[in-house]
C-alpha cells in the first residue's frame, strides 16, 4: 500500500540530543500520527533524505496559523507536473500535497494553471506519448483549444511558457477552476485585444496594454467550480499572447504549480522583469512557501557539436573517427560517455576504451549543463525570491529520485551534493527523493512507483516518472516537511 499523502507526518530529530542553534540534523524520522514510525510499502525506515533545520519553515507556519491565504509556489519539471499520474491536475505530488493542506487549513483555491497545460504545448513536446495526451484529453487536463495555437519562444512569465493565436475566432477553454479571485496572464505591448467569459456567458472585452510586459488581468469570479474561455478577439493582423490563469480564495491554502514538462533550471533563471523567476514564486508573484523541484532534465541536457564519427567503431577502441577537430572534453555518443584528451581533424583519442558499439554517422554531443551550471540557476531563483524587503518565502528544494534518467552523464550525485550546500547557505529544508529510494531504480520499481506513459497512472518501466502510487510517496515526504 501506497503512502497516505492525507495523513501528515511529524519530523522528529534522529540525534541522540536535540540540534542546538538552527542546527541541520542531517537526518529526521518520520511518525505517523499515532505515534508509530513512518514505513514505506516496503516496511522500509521513511527518513533519510529529509534535511531539515530545527527552527525551519517559522515564517510559513505562521502564515497558516493566521487564518488568511497561504501561498506555496512549486516550481518542477515534467515529474512535479504530474506526468504519467492518471491526471497531472489531481494526481501529481503537488495536487497531492494541496489536497492534504487544504483539508486541514482550507481551500486557497485551484491555484495557477499555466498555457503548459494546452493542447498547443503538448504538441510541441515530441517526447509526450501519444497514451499520456490521450488520456489527459480525456480527463480535461489539457484545455479545449478552438483555432490554431502555437508555442511562443521565449518562456516569459508565471510558468516559463507561453501561446499564441492569430486566428480569428480562437479560443481556450479551461474548467476545473475553484476560486473567487481570477488572475488571467497574458503578454503586452499592442497586440492583440481579447476577451474572457465565465461559464460560457457574456464576452467581457479586453484592451492589449501598450507596454511589452506581463499584462495580469484581475477578474471577480463566482464561488465554486467554473470554466474560463480566452477568446481572441483580433483581426488576424496581430496576436494574442497567452500565458495561464491563477484562481485563489481569500483565505484557505493555495498551490501554485508552475511547473513544465521538459523544463531546465535555466528556464525559471531568468530574473527580470518579464522572467519565469519573479513571476513563479518570485517577487511580482509572490509566495510564502517556495519549492524548487528542477534538476531531471539538466542531468540529462546536451549540445550538438556537429561532428560525427566517418566510420563505424566496435567496442573496445580509443581513437575515434571524426568529421572535424573536437576539443578536450566529456562528450556523449549515443548513451555512452567519452573521454577526448587530444584530436586532429580526422580521430579524437579517448582516455578509455569505448564499451559499446557506434555506427557511421553517430553524433558527439556536449553534457551542456553541469553541476555548477545548475547551481548558478537554483542560486539565482532563491536569491531573486528572497530579494524583498520582507525576506521573501521560506524555501524547499526537492530533488528527484533521478531513477535510471542519469545513467549516461553520472551528473546527478554531484547535483545532490551541491543541493546540500545550498540549502545550508539559504537556510533552505531539502528532501532528497533520490536517497529517500536508496537511489535505486529497481528498488522503486518493486514497489510500482515508476509511471506508465502508456496508460497514466499504472505502475510500469519508465526510468523516472512516477505512477499514482509514485506520486503519493513524494507527497507523503513533502507532506512530511511541509504540514501542520
């Protein structure tokens, strides 16, 4: 059986004596409410990998502790996002976790629902199985889209993703939103105008600002569950630029999940005035619990060289046919990493010897995000967040279980390491999924945590996505940190 996200856990030191000073036990037990110890469905000890410190989380506690709304902002790729859950909407571990606050705090509201969530992105991520769409669509995960809809480029705003139309007579219809306060996000600077409609009934105009900004349009909305449509309302000469909805309750707990499908570190880096950082928990958008789940996809990211082998290659050599000069350093071919110490325009030699096969053609590709690249842009988000006057959130950072995602690079211990230091110099709580699951792929699949791309929400063999049970034990360790 599957840990209860609903049942939250109290976070208890593991030293013999308690931490003095704000000191970082390294390691916490988990209890269960009646007191028992914490067991995974394994029957496992549920507690290394949690690093939490002794007076962590004051600031948001007493957020919930004061009877108005409390923010909690995720930023995440594709496994926050919920992927491979029967429904990212309801079943990833963030709708997981706001399930559990809001049934003991109070319904924020359904909180940010970003323009990842359309039919027009999801046709742009060739890596999406056509089972996982299929079903979504189903579900109502992804909005009902009428005209053409494009990816825009540049991933400005809340969620680092935005859309756009010039077809007359477009729209987007999203359901499923809960909250008296509407926020509708879209890109200005004299483009085209729009219009918004509630539960399908009269169009209220919108005029495009002149200034090229996130344009934040507030709307009242009614009490309970209702749809929104987004229609474009141009001429075709011009487009609409379309990034998400936020919709919160005046008091209660409030999840914003802006998290993305194939997102890097670097797409939530940018801290100016139009970027992912300030509106994604930031500070134009502000939370009182910030959670920084991004660090899969850099394990994972490369760079194309251009070069490629000019002949086949067996296993077991270390020189390397080559179309041009390749420069000292790590490169991929295929799934296997290689050393070059030394090339001229036609062979490259490795300071070990090849264990697989490559055949004529194969490319060399650059790892193009290191460990040191990717603490640049976790250390840039939590500085811009926490660049008020206030102090900003108190800070989360989760790293995933990397499952077998990382077997080509090895990036991801390194990733971890640094993550532990981060965390220190921000003062930051961190829950470490990768330890957590003993850092073993088979471990985890034994268990059924591994996603179905096939057939959302089932156990199956991805190497990194989680299945619903999945997405209950991240919740339950999250829970774990961030509960009453």
């Amino acid at each position: 059986m599957a840990p209860n996200a609903a049942q939250f856990l109290t976070v208890v030191s593991a030293a013999d004596t308690p931490p003095q000073n704000g000191q970082d036990t390294g390691r916490v037990v988990l209890l269960n409410p009646d007191g028992s110890p914490f067991t995974s469905a394994a029957g496992k000890l549920a507690g290394t990998g949690l690093h939490v410190p002794s007076d962590w989380g004051a600031k948001y506690r007493a957020k919930l502790a004061g009877g108005g709304l409390t923010r909690v902002a995720v930023v995440g790729d594709s496994v926050a996002a919920g992927y491979y859950t029967s429904n990212p909407r309801a079943r990833s571990w963030p709708a997981r976790v706001a399930a559990a606050l809001q049934s003991k705090f109070g319904d924020g509201g359904s909180g940010f629902n970003g323009s990842s969530a359309s039919l027009a992105f999801a046709s742009s991520a060739a890596s999406i199985p056509a089972g996982a769409v299929t079903a979504y669509t189903a579900a109502g995960y992804y909005w009902a889209a009428t005209g053409a809809w494009s990816q825009y480029s540049t991933p400005y705003g809340p969620g680092a993703c935005v859309i756009s139309t010039q077809a007359v007579g477009a729209k987007q219809v999203i359901s499923g939103l809960r909250g008296t306060a509407l926020t509708i996000y879209t890109l200005s600077g004299g483009f085209a105008p729009w219009s918004y409609q509630i539960n399908g009934g009269a169009a209220v105009p919108i005029a495009d600002g002149a200034t090229f900004a996130i344009q934040a349009t507030q709307v009242a909305a009614p009490t309970g569950t209702y749809s929104l449509t987004i229609n474009y309302a141009g001429t075709g000469a011009n487009s609409l630029y379309l990034i998400g909805i936020e919709a919160r309750n005046a008091a209660g707990v409030v999840v914003d999940n802006f998290s993305k499908y194939g997102a890097l570190s670097a797409g939530f880096a940018d801290t100016s005035a139009l970027g992912a950082a300030a509106w994604s928990g930031g500070p134009s958008n502000p939370a009182d619990l910030l959670v920084y789940a991004l660090a899969a996809n850099d394990s994972q990211s490369t760079t194309a060289t251009g070069i490629t082998l000019t002949a086949a290659v067996a296993a077991g050599v270390n020189v390397l046919p080559v179309s041009a000069y390749v420069a000292p350093g790590q490169y991929l071919i295929g799934t296997e990493l290689v050393y070059v110490f030394a090339s001229t325009a036609a062979s490259a030699s490795l300071s070990a010897y090849t264990t697989a096969a490559h055949g004529t053609g194969s490319a060399l590709v650059v790892p193009s995000v290191s460990a040191e690249g990717w603490l640049h842009n976790l250390s840039a988000f939590l500085s811009n967040a926490r660049s008020v006057a206030d102090g900003g959130p108190d800070l989360l950072v989760v790293m995933p279980h990397i499952g077998n995602y990382d077997s080509a690079f090895g990036n991801y211990s390194a990733m971890v390491a640094k993550a532990l230091g981060v965390c220190h110099a921000y003062g930051a709580a961190l829950v470490d999924m990768w330890a957590i699951g003993r850092n073993s792929w088979p471990y985890w699949n034994a268990l059924a945590y591994w996603g179905n791309g096939a057939t959302p929400g089932t156990a199956g063999g991805d190497v990194i996505h989680l299945s619903d049970a999945g997405a209950d034990a991240y919740a339950s360790a999250v829970s774990a940190v961030v509960g009453p």
